[in-house]
C-alpha cells in the first residue's frame, strides 16, 4: 500500500479542486491518501464524490496553531464535522486568516504593488484564503518572479514589510479539540526549519503527553539526518510516525505521492481515532514498551 497523509488542494491554498486532487493521487500509484486543507473540511464530499477505485480518503485538516509567536501545524484525522467546538473554532481561525490577508493586500498596496483584493478572492476561489493566494496575486503582478520569492522580509513572509500575525490556537488547546471530535492527531513538519522555527523536542515530548499520536517524519522539508533524528525521538515518545507529500499543486510542483506513510503506522494512528463524535483511546505514555 502506498499512503500520503498530507495533501491540500483548492478548498485552502492548493492549486487543484479536491476531485482532480484523487485523480492525481491514484495516477500516482496512491491507495490511500488524506485531503488535510488548512483549517476546513470543506473539500471532502467533493473529494468521496470522485474517489477512482482502489482509492481510499483519509477525512482530514491541517489546524492551525501558535506558540510562542511561532507556527505549529497539527493534522487532524477523522475528526466528526459536527463537532461544534471544533466548528467554531475554525470559523475563528479562517476569519482570522481573512482578516490578515486583506491587512497584508492593503501594506502591499501602500509598498506600490498593484494588486487588489478582487484578485485575490479570484485566485482563491471560494477557498479559505492564505498567503499563498497572495503570493500568486504578486506573480500576476510582476513583483516578482515565482511564489515562493513572496516568502522572504521584502513580501510576506515572518517579520516581512508586508507580514501581518493572526489567530491560531494554543496546540494543546487544539489537541483537545481533535480529541474531542473523535480525531487523531499528527504534528506537521516539525522539523522544517524552511518555515522559520524547529519545533523543539520538549514541546513535542510535552504535546505526546497531552494526547499527540504521531509525528510527520517523512516530508520533503525534512533532510535524511532530520528523518532519522525525529524518528528516534517519535520512538523515544512512542509516537507514530508519518509520511506526506505536502502537496499543493502546482505551487509545489505537483508532488503527491512523493513521500508515504508505512502501512503499520497507518493502522495504528486509525486505530486511535474514535466512532464519529466519540474520543478515541488515548495513545500510550511516552517510553511505553
């Protein structure tokens, strides 16, 4: 079985709509794969609508979280969309994100960048609107050459002159939430230092401790040392380990598939989440046997 646990696609800041997002997953040899938009289920009855055979969806978010002033993503698995908590705090999360996009075209504005939030909107298309969407408006505009060029102190990214901070949640408040909604949950990217900060090892240890199931080990912002180091800390803690590709379309070179999650740890992070709004079983302490 070939399993991805970490794919976006246009209902947050993925280029593609969640139909052709299965499409490509099972072109790309996939059985499994996880739809996990950022702070929204909203792709999913798309998604099940044009599953190709012999794929199988992973119901899935990537949430949003702060700690520190710095970025913490969780993936939330199988959690019931009729959590109300869950819910709200989403509704939180994305109005947040609206807010600072429309603050962050507004600085751009003010720098000499001809862009609107008209486009924006029409880039993101109905999706919950990100700094990537920004990103591609900058392209269209000729400030600069690529996406990714957004990301840096001149544009957008962390400290940068158009750079505007945002709601997200405490991540053992959003812990309790996933739980709560009968999901299970897996630290995004933890060691990506390509975002900015590398989740220090006490927090995970004090995150495993509060109800954390895995850890994203294998993604394409993960060198081979980084790999093995986290894999030795997830056994350390008794946590799952994952693998996702992270894919956003074309904005990351349509890559899904490229990185996979073992079989077994795929069953043992399922076995973890709960009937639909029911907590499932807590996983075992750290250094468990």
């Amino acid at each position: 079985m070939r399993i991805d646990l970490h794919t976006h696609s246009s209902a947050s800041d993925g280029t593609d709509p969640p139909a052709t997002v299965m499409r490509r997953a099972r072109a790309a040899g996939l059985d499994v794969v996880a739809l996990t938009d950022h702070d929204t289920l909203a792709g999913h009855e798309e998604a099940r609508g044009a599953l190709p055979a012999g794929l199988s969806l992973v119901t899935g978010m990537e949430l949003s979280c702060r700690t520190g002033g710095h970025s913490v993503h969780l993936l939330a698995y199988r959690v019931d969309p009729a959590n109300a908590d869950l819910a709200a705090q989403c509704r939180v999360i994305t109005t947040g994100r609206l807010r600072r996009a429309r603050a962050m075209v507004d600085r751009l504005r003010e720098l000499g960048v001809d862009i609107t939030w008209a486009q924006v909107e029409a880039i993101a298309g109905g999706g919950v609107v990100g700094r990537p969407h920004i990103a591609r408006a900058l392209v269209a505009a000729g400030a600069i050459s690529s996406p990714a060029q957004a990301f840096g102190p001149d544009w957008i990214g962390a400290g940068g002159r158009a750079y505007v901070s945002r709601y997200a949640l405490d991540p053992g408040a959003a812990l309790r939430l996933v739980r709560g909604a009968g999901g299970v949950a897996v630290l995004a990217h933890p060691g990506a230092v390509t975002r900015g900060w590398k989740i220090p090892d006490d927090l995970i240890a004090r995150l495993a401790s509060a109800g954390l199931a895995g850890l994203e080990v294998a993604h394409p912002d993960h060198d081979q040392a980084e790999r093995l180091r986290l894999a030795t800390l997830a056994a350390d803690l008794d946590l799952a380990t994952t693998g996702g590709s992270d894919d956003h379309g074309d904005l990351t070179g349509y890559r899904i598939g490229c990185e996979t999650t073992e079989p077994g740890m795929y069953e043992r992070l399922m076995s973890l989440a709960g009937p639909p709004g029911q907590p499932g079983p807590l996983p075992g302490p750290p250094g468990r046997p």
